[in-house]
C-alpha cells in the first residue's frame, strides 16, 4: 500500500476496483452475524417476501466496496480515517450470484483551516452490478496526511 498523500488526489480522478461476487452462503453468513433479517438470513421467507428472494445486507455491500477500493487504491497508509458518510442510498437489491463493481470519484481535495499537516478528500462512490445498474451511492469524507516537507 502506497502513502498516498492529500497531494497525490486529483478532483474528478476516479477509482475503480475489480469486481466481486457475492453467494448466497456468503450473504447470509454476513446477516446472520451482522444484520439479521429474514430478508437476508431465510431463504425460504425473504421468497415470500416483498424482494421476491434472498438480498444481500446493504451493509455487506458497503464494507467490500471499501475493501476492494482500498485494495484499488483510493486509501494509503497516510490515511487518518474518515469523519463519517453522507447520502448513503440502497438503490437496488443484490441478490445471489450478483457481481458488484465499486467506484470512487474524488470530488474535493482541500487542506486542513485547523490542522496544517493533514487535508480533507471527499469521495462519491457508486457500486454498479454486472448489468451496471446502481445499486448503491455514498459520500463520503477521507482525513488524509499531507505531504512531509
């Protein structure tokens, strides 16, 4: 893993992971240790459900978009964490067998009025399925080191 520093962004770069897909054990093991909803857990109730099926947790779709956009780049090890996200939108179920494609767009690079050796970096990212339908959106807020003199 690169530094990458506040310096190293570019607004209107964008970053895109490899895909990844999800099965159906997979969307379950999640839920059922972190979000467990029949709609997630139950293959047998989410069918009777208003999905018509098993979906995945929004949330397992978020952590393995970052972890992929990690492992693409978007964040270094001069990466001081995030404050939070914003506008974080579950357009689409995802369902068994779907393959998701995580992307992140740098849309501001600005640094620090109160902290002169760090930056703020936002991020829209968006998570397309393999029929590039959005399935998900998300702003998000990076802290970031800035170069060292």
């Amino acid at each position: 893993m690169n530094p990458r520093y506040l310096e190293d962004y570019t607004v209107g770069e964008v970053v895109r992971a490899q895909g990844f897909t999800l099965t159906e054990a997979e969307i379950i093991h999640f839920a059922l240790t972190y979000d467990p909803q029949p709609i997630h857990t139950n293959v047998q109730a989410a069918s009777e459900g208003s999905y018509g099926g098993l979906i995945a947790s929004g949330w397992q779709g978020v952590v393995l978009a970052f972890r992929m956009l990690v492992q693409a780049g978007l964040v270094g090890t001069a990466s001081l964490g995030s404050p939070g996200i914003e506008q974080l939108r579950w357009l689409k179920p995802v369902r068994p067998g779907d393959t998701l494609y995580p992307f992140a767009k740098i849309v501001e690079t600005r640094p620090s009025r109160s902290k002169p050796d760090r930056g703020v970096v936002k991020v829209e990212w968006w998570v397309e399925n393999q029929r590039k339908e959005v399935v998900t959106t998300l702003v998000s807020t990076q802290l970031v080191r800035r170069r060292p003199a």
